[in-house]
C-alpha cells in the first residue's frame, strides 16, 4: 500500500511506497545533485582531494604541528566569510570587508595600547565600529539605492586611508594584553577539548533526533534512525580524531614549553557558527533573507522588509569582519596598515563561494564559509610546505575559486531546467 507524505517545497520526495531508510535517503540526495543542488559537496571533495594531494607531497603536512596551524591560519579569512555569507545570499557584495576588519582592529590597538582600557572594552569598540560600518554601508544600498559594489568599492578605498589615520601613518602598534593574545595563540587544556568534543558531538544528536521528531508529528518525511547514526557517528569520529591529534604534544621542546589542546579559536568559530545557523535556519529573519536574495520584488509584495533585512546583512558582514579582524591582531600580536589588506577580502570572498554560497543570491549556509576556509587555509599552508611562492598560492586558489564559481553557475542552469529553482 502506498505510503502519502507531505513534501517541503524544494523538497526531493524520499519515499512514497515505504518508510524512510539509509538507502532512500541516499537515492534522494543523488537525484538533488543531479538536479543541480550539490550542496557543499564540491568543497568536501576537494578539501579530501588537497589534503591527500598535500600529505603524499609533503609528510609534514599530516602532523600535529601544521594541523592546529591550519585553524589558526585560516580563522580570520572564515571569520570574515562568515559575515560575508549574508550580503551574497542577497545577491550583494561587500569589497571593503576586508579592511573594514582593518579598522576594527586598528581600533583594538588603539583602545588597548594608546587609551589603556581593558580587553573587553576595546572588544566591544572594535565590533561596534564593525556595526557602524555596516549600518551606513547598507543604507547606502538600501535606503539611497547606490549598488553596493560601487559603495563598498568606495568603502575599500576609504578604509586603507582610515587605517593609516588609526595606525599614526604607518606605525606598527604591539597588543601585549593577554587574553587577546590569547585567542589565536593559546589551546586550551587537553581536557577541556575532550568536554567541548563530548558537548558538541551530543549536542549535534539531541538536534537531528528533535529535528526528526518534529517533522514526524508535521506530518512531514523524516530522516531515519539509520542515517541519523551515521551522521552522528561519523561526526564522533572525525571529531574525535582531530582532538586527540591537536591534544599531541606539538612542542620541540617540552621541557621549555608545552604545546598541547585544541586552539582557543577553534571554539569561537564554533559558538559562531552554530550561532548564526540558527539565525538563518530558526529565525523570521533568516527565511526573510532567503526570500529576499530569491526574489527581491516578491518579497517586497509579501510584506516583507526588504530594506531592514538589506542593512542587517551588511551590519552583520561588518560586525563579523571585526571579529576576524581582531582574531588577525591577535596572531600578528601587533596591527599595521597591511592589516586586512593584501588577500584578506579576495581569500575571504572565495572562501565562501568555494564552500557553496551562490553570488546570485538566495542559496548559501554559514557552514559554507567554514568549508571554503578550510580549503583555502589548505592551499596557503601546503603550497607554502612545498617551497611555492605567492604568485603559485594565487594561480592555484584563483582556479579553484572560478572552477567553483562555475560550478554554481551550472548547477544553477541544472536546476532551472529540472524544476528545482
């Protein structure tokens, strides 16, 4: 007897003679991507493909050592991506991100060095200015009607000069505070990481099963137990692995001084990450946002603030450009003009392009920017171990950035020609 179910648009039909199992779920995910929603899966492929690439190439790619460099190298650039995530998903951009997260963190400097407050109070002037720049860059776009390349390109020419005003026109100016230092140069405790491990792991299971048991009760096709497990499981395990190689002993020295635990950032892009998912997910304003970068005009004709939404996505940007930039402080120990310069908005951009957000609008997760970080964060770390110069690390990541941008743009036409967009 066949089996009726109810079906979120979008939604590839799972099962219509049978309950839900590994196997049908797996058949539907097939017929999603040949359709044209690939999802995140060209970032992960190509994350698996470079680092086998990179390990067989270089050994010393695959140690402990360069494994906790990774997450530090590439935090402020998935930091920044993160925030950038939600003006594309609008169909928007915003070039000056980068060196919005220049100003923040000379702002840090400044506060911490020259004015002596404490930690948090700089923190928090630093991501208030992020909210400021924000605020004027989308009004600009929303309320005047300036197209936002035009108003960040200016923004991005504006801010190098900002900077070199905070910085007193060149000086490099040292952060000595400790807890700021500490957040992209210190671990925490090998048991702490094994805590945040467990939380995260049953954390991420209590969300899949209350997530089935809703759709059950909607009516609505559920995932099953199955796949469920091999979620979670598969999560305990990779999870599992990484903190048992970051909690090695990274030190040559270990009499003079220990390197062992997760790095201290690691967390706070997690806290992030999850924060802003359930925004997106969870949230009136985060379906407002989809709706919005689908179709601007019928979102407008629903009701729907087209204007807000457009200047919280730029605030947001901003606000999370303050945070890489301080978390870019925080490695150097010290900001210059070059801070959220050079590649910082190029890297950023890709990164969340590469991990699957669309720059036609209406398609993208915040986990995207943390996948196209990673992969990044991998090209820059193992280009360098292999003795190759920038002009390599920008060919290689300016490839992988169109080969993504290109594969949106197909899946795209797939998906109109199927019926799925």
């Amino acid at each position: 007897m066949s089996k009726v179910v109810k079906q979120l648009p979008g939604e590839a039909i799972v099962a219509a003679t049978q309950a839900p199992s590994i196997g049908n779920s797996f058949r539907a995910y097939l017929q999603r991507v040949r359709g044209g929603d690939m999802g995140a899966l060209p970032a992960v492929l190509g994350l698996v493909v470079l680092c086998v690439v990179f390990a067989l190439a270089r050994p010393s790619f695959v140690t402990s050592i360069n494994f906790a460099n990774l997450f530090t190298q590439g935090a402020a650039v998935t930091l920044i991506a993160m925030g950038l995530v939600f003006v594309l998903l609008l169909g928007e951009i915003d070039l000056s991100a980068g060196f919005a997260s220049g100003v923040c963190a000379a702002v840090l400097a400044v506060t911490l060095a020259s004015l002596g407050l404490p930690w948090y109070v700089c923190v928090l002037a630093a991501i208030l200015t992020g909210v400021v720049i924000g605020t004027v860059l989308g009004t600009l776009v929303a309320k005047v009607g300036i197209p936002s390349f035009v108003v960040t390109l200016a923004a991005f020419l504006a801010f190098q000069g900002l900077v070199l005003v905070l910085v007193d026109e060149g000086t490099n100016i040292s952060i000595r505070d400790s807890v700021i230092v500490a957040i992209a140069n210190r671990n925490l405790p090998p048991w702490l990481g094994w805590a945040l491990y467990a939380v995260c792991v049953a954390a991420f299971a209590a969300v899949q099963l209350l997530r089935a048991r809703k759709r059950t009760k909607r009516g609505l096709v559920a995932d099953p137990l199955s796949l469920i497990a091999f979620r979670v499981g598969t999560l305990a395990i990779l999870a599992g692995l990484a903190v048992f190689v970051l909690n090695l002993e990274r030190s040559r020295n270990p009499a003079l001084v220990s390197l062992t635990g997760v790095p201290i950032v690691v967390p706070v892009i997690l806290v992030l990450l999850v924060m802003w998912t359930v925004i997106l997910r969870r949230t009136a304003f985060g379906r407002h946002l989809y709706a919005v970068g689908g179709n601007t005009e019928a979102a407008r004709r629903a009701g729907i603030p087209v204007d807000r939404i457009k200047i919280s996505a730029f605030v947001i940007c901003s606000s999370m450009a303050a945070v890489g930039g301080i978390v870019a402080a925080s490695r150097a120990s010290s900001v210059d003009p070059n801070t959220g310069g050079s590649s910082v908005l190029l890297y950023a951009v890709g990164a969340a392009v590469i991990g699957g957000t669309s720059l036609f609008g209406g398609k993208g997760r915040v986990l995207d920017a943390v996948l196209g970080g990673a992969v990044v964060a991998v090209i820059e770390n193992g280009m360098g171990l292999m003795g190759y110069g920038a002009s390599v690390k920008y060919l290689v990541t300016g490839s992988v950035l169109l080969l993504a941008a290109g594969v949106d743009a197909l899946a795209r036409k797939r998906a109109a020609a199927t019926g799925l967009r």
